[in-house]
C-alpha cells in the first residue's frame, strides 16, 4: 500500500504538471503568448528577371519651345523694326519663365511670309512639291512655284531647312505690322504649332517706338503685355498637368486631359512611363516614350496623334502637357 508521503508527492507532481498545461495554452498573466515561427529556409529566392528597358526618345524640350520668326512689314515703313521687335519679344517671352525659346542666330531670317508658303507645302496646296521644300519647286501662297529670286537677302532661308525648325520647335510665333507710324507699331501676331499649323494663340499687340528710319529704337513696355498675354492663354504645366492613356487606336491616342484641365487644341504633350519603366537604363524618374499635339478637347479627354516615338506607348501610360 501507499503511504502517505508517496500519495503527497504524486499529488504535487499531478499538479505541477496541470500548471504547466495551463501557462502553455493561456500564458502567464503580463506575458506574451508564444508566437509559431515560420520555418526558414537555407534556399536564395526564385530569380526573377527586369523586364527590357523601353525604347525612350530624347525630347526637343521640357517645356514650350518657341521660335520667334522675323515681323513680316506689311506697310514698308518699319525698316530694321522686323528683327529688333523680334529679339525683344524673345527676350520677354524667355523672362516669363514659361517657355523655351529657339535661338534666333539660328534662324538666319526665317520670316511669316517663308512660314505661310511652307505651311501651304505641308498641306500639299496648289503648286506645291508635296515636300515643302525650298527654292525651285517650292510653292508660294498663291500657288506659283517660287524661284530663286521669291526671296531677298534679307528674308532668305540660310541657315536651316524649315523642317529642321519644325523638329527643334513645338511653335512658331508669326507676327506681322500692320501699322507703323507716328512712334507707334501695331501688330498681329499668331503662335501656332510647329507640327500641325493649329493656331494656339492669336491677338493683337502695339509697341512704342523712337528714332529714325536708319535707327529705330523699340520701347520694350508693349512686348512685356504681349508676352504675358501669351503665357496666360496658355495652360501651365505643374503637378496636377499629369494624365493618362485611355485608349490607344495606332498613333492616335485618347487622354484623360480634356478642357477642365486647360487643354486646347494644337498642344504639344509627352507620353511618358511611370517611375521604373524606363528599364535599366533609364537615370531619370521619368522615361519620355513619345510626343504628341493635341486635336480634339473634350471636356475630360483629349485626342492626340504621336509625331515622335520609338513606337513603344501603350495604355496606362501617363501624359503630361509642355
């Protein structure tokens, strides 16, 4: 038989075993309960291999790049006006702070006149090549083809072939006086698209003026209202300017930028992939995979047609207006 000390000891050794089953499912009070650990493995993990880069392009600018031709003198009293109201506007519009502008000791005296007969070309008009080219065959507005001789010294094309300036330029401003008289220029003048022609901005400017025929000095107050009034009809880029591509039909995409956002027609936009889509080889956040101007708004979408890929954008990309 059992004693009474052997009964006492298999009563404390039951219930210390009892304990233990209890702090192991309920956990003492104030402490933690205890936590399975995943079992790890010795193994590296699956190779998982970068997708390609994408075929980027280089873009003519990150914002509006502007060439500002020569004024067309429609009364034949401006004299020198042509080239220095030009360089003024320039140096106002660059100090707007909103566009790019085209160096005009590049142009070489590219003038309206020179524009609107290329311009005719591009649309294939009457008398026209069909290349827009210049000198012999190339088409005036009236339709005649314009000779060597179409042309002085003083507006010849010397420096770049006119397609050139259209692939450096997202627009070209077209100004021509129309009235020069008593110290006083009137001008119109129109920003259109260096692509498509679509007349962006249009309007009517005045600019004070000194001096005689010889040596005429522009009074730069005029040329400041009619820069800004160019940067304010024009939307501004900035973080909310950020679309994307919702529907894509070859090289004409739909975009969720419409006329709540700003756009117009004419607009030059970037289609651009999303951070880490540039591939490997991109070192920038954002990879610009085509550009593309604007032909119809709507009020929350757009269409554009691409002028400028590698043939590499696809829905779900993200647009951004220049």
């Amino acid at each position: 038989m059992m004693n009474w000390r052997q009964y006492t000891l298999e009563k404390l050794k039951l219930t210390a075993l009892t304990v233990v089953a209890l702090v192991a499912v309920i956990g003492l009070p104030g402490c933690p309960k205890p936590v399975d650990l995943p079992e790890v493995s010795v193994y590296p993990p699956p190779y998982l291999p970068i997708d390609p880069a994408r075929k980027t392009i280089i873009p003519t600018s990150q914002y509006m790049k502007i060439a500002v031709l020569n004024f067309v003198d429609q009364t034949g009293k401006a004299g020198d006006l042509v080239e220095s109201l030009a360089d003024v506007l320039s140096t106002e519009l660059h100090q707007t702070r909103r566009f790019e502008i085209y160096d005009r000791g590049h142009l070489r005296h590219y003038d309206f006149t020179q524009v609107l007969d290329r311009c005719n070309c591009a649309g294939k008009g009457p008398g026209c090549d069909g290349k827009g080219s210049e000198g012999e065959g190339a088409c005036s507005s009236s339709g005649e083809s314009a000779g060597t001789d179409r042309f002085d010294a003083r507006t010849s094309i010397a420096a770049e072939s006119f397609d050139t300036l259209r692939s450096k330029t997202d627009a070209l401003l077209l100004c021509a006086i129309t009235t020069a008289a008593d110290g006083k220029a009137v001008f119109d003048y129109r920003l259109v698209n260096s692509q498509s022609f679509t007349v962006l901005v249009a309007g009517v400017g005045s600019v004070n003026y000194r001096g005689t025929t010889d040596l005429l000095k522009v009074i730069r107050g005029g040329m400041v209202d009619v820069a800004q009034k160019i940067k304010k009809a024009l939307p501004t880029p900035n973080t909310k300017s950020y679309g994307k591509v919702i529907v894509q039909d070859g090289v004409v995409l739909t975009v969720s930028l419409g006329q709540k956002d700003g756009i117009i027609p004419g607009l030059n936009i970037f289609v651009i992939g999303a951070r880490g889509q540039g591939g490997r080889t991109s070192t920038v956040d954002e990879a610009y995979l085509a550009q593309a101007y604007v032909v119809s708004v709507y009020d929350n979408t757009s269409q554009v047609v691409v002028f400028h890929s590698e043939n590499d954008y696809r829905v779900g990309d993200n647009v951004r207006f220049k």
